[in-house]
C-alpha cells in the first residue's frame, strides 16, 4: 500500500488520512474470503457509493456540457462513460491494477486484467476518496482522468460503430448481423481476440481487440469504412 500511497500523491495529489478506506477499496472479494479469519473487509460497499457519486459528478458535467442535448441524449452518453469496460480502462491508466489484492483462485484465472474487476475497483475508489476528502476532491480526480477522455470525444466515437453500421446496413430492410469470436490469443490475463462481423451470412470484415467488445467495435468500424 506504501507504494500506491506514493504514487497516488505524485499523479493526483491525493493523500489518503484514513489508510484503511483505500486497503478495503484495494480488497477484492475473492481474498477477504481466503482470509476470512482476519475479518478483512472488500471493496463491494465502497464500490456501490463510487456508483453513485460518479453517476452525479458525470450527469453534472454532462448538463453543464451541453445546455441543448435533451435528456435521452445525456443519458446515453453518461451509460459510455461510466460502462463498466470504459472505468476498466480508467483503473488500467492509474495502474490501479497493478496494486489490487485478489484471491489466489482470481490471480490465476487472470482476475487482475478482468474488466469487471478493474471497473468496479476504479468505483471503489471513488468511494474511498468520497469519504476520505468529499465530493470537490473526487470531481478533481475525474477532472483529472475522466473528463479529459471525454472532451476528445472518444466515447461517442466509440458507441457509434456498431449503431452506425446497424443503421446503414438495416436501410435496404431487416438483415442479420452477427458478430464471432474466430480467435483467442496471449496469456489469460492478456488475451487479445479476433471478431468477424457478418451480415446474412457474408462476412464483412474482421476486428482485434483486448476484450470481445473491443474488437466487436474494430471490427464493426473497418466495416464501416469499407461501405464508404
């Protein structure tokens, strides 16, 4: 924890009073329950209240953002935002990873690199740093990693793919679109997969990626391009 503590006050400027909120928000269910005799807490209830504030602080800049969206327009951009591989990602970019205490059984099946982990790691966080320095400290975090990400628009870009190529596909009528995993390789925590996307039966393109989401966007976004 000494080592996270460091570099959590180099990156962020962030120094934790209560050391014992970021451990928990570090503890992944799987090794409380390896070490149930020391009654150690994980990070689940940490992780609901990074939820919520996160919910807030990103409907907030949203809001503020854009005057003129309407409200279904704002909440499906918050839903990219805040999806569960998009805060993966965020912890990756911390090195949250890197610091996270797993089980053995989750260590080995390659828990550290999963996305559901890591999304719920990076919401636990939030919680800790909720009730650690309040609200203002965790919007200037968000400032700092999130908010960037999205002025870039990388996730508007990132949830059009495979819309787009459905709504261009589906203006000649009613198609069957089918996205296949054709291959898996690397180690278990760092797989990078392979996807065609077919319509009709007819293969259109092929996409790479770290996760089957990824590469469904890859390969939905080459097929885009080659429609043009």
């Amino acid at each position: 924890m000494q080592v996270l503590e460091e570099k959590l006050q180099q990156d962020f400027d962030i120094v934790f009073d209560d050391k014992n909120l970021l451990e928990t928000a570090f503890t992944h269910t799987s090794y409380a329950n390896e070490h149930r005799l020391l009654n150690i807490s994980h990070n689940e209830r940490l992780e609901f209240l990074g939820d919520a504030v996160l919910q807030l602080l990103i409907s907030q800049y949203l809001f503020q953002k854009y005057p003129k969206k309407p409200e279904g327009d704002l909440s499906k951009m918050r839903s990219m935002i805040v999806r569960e591989e998009s805060l993966a990602g965020f912890s990756r970019y911390c090195g949250f990873d890197a610091y996270i205490k797993l089980g053995n059984g989750e260590e080995k099946s390659g828990g550290r690199n999963r996305d559901t982990i890591l999304g719920d790691l990076f919401e636990a966080f939030l919680g800790a740093l909720l009730l650690d320095k309040g609200v203002e400290k965790v919007n200037t975090f968000l400032y700092q990693v999130m908010i960037p990400q999205v002025e870039l628009g990388n996730y508007e870009r990132v949830k059009d793919y495979k819309t787009s190529l459905q709504e261009r596909l589906q203006t000649k009528g009613n198609v069957l679109i089918d996205y296949q995993v054709t291959n898996e390789t690397g180690p278990a925590h760092a797989k990078t997969f392979e996807v065609t996307v077919s319509v009709d039966g007819e293969v259109l393109s092929r996409g790479v990626g770290k996760s089957k989401k990824l590469a469904e966007q890859d390969a939905a976004k080459k097929a885009l391009a080659d429609l043009q």
